[in-house]
C-alpha cells in the first residue's frame, strides 16, 4: 500500500489525511512524530537525512506539503 499511496500522492496531492502521510512513512522507514506540547505540525524524519519536514495536521493537508512529502521520501 504505502509504495501505490507515494505514487498516488505525486499524481494527485489533493485530499489527503495525516493517517495517510502516516502509512506512507511508515512503508518508507521515515519517522513520522505527532506534536507535542500544543503544537500542530508532525515532524518526518529519514535515516540518513539531516532534514526534518514538518506537515500540519489540518484536514486535508495542503498540497504543497505532500509534493514536499513525496521529495522527501524519494530522495
């Protein structure tokens, strides 16, 4: 699922839920932690990445995050 939900994402960013970003961290061993302390972003961390991306976690998610997601992951 998460490798068809990556894809589908790119072709199509609109509409997607934070429980989607979920599973395709998960499928891609990214490390996807919920906020903290009031805050409203979820932070996306990857082995052997320095970078953090940080999603909000409004319905649905805009979909400049989740093209940012989908270069994240692929890099």
């Amino acid at each position: 699922m998460g490798r068809t939900t990556l894809e589908d994402m790119e072709r199509n960013p609109l509409g997607w839920r934070i429980q989607d970003v979920e599973t395709v961290c998960s499928f891609h061993d990214a490390k996807c932690v919920p906020p903290r302390g009031g805050g409203s972003h979820y932070k996306i961390s990857k082995p052997g990445k320095v970078e953090i991306l940080t999603v909000p976690f409004k319905r649905p998610i805009k979909p400049i995050y989740i093209r940012k997601l989908v270069a994240f992951l692929r890099d």
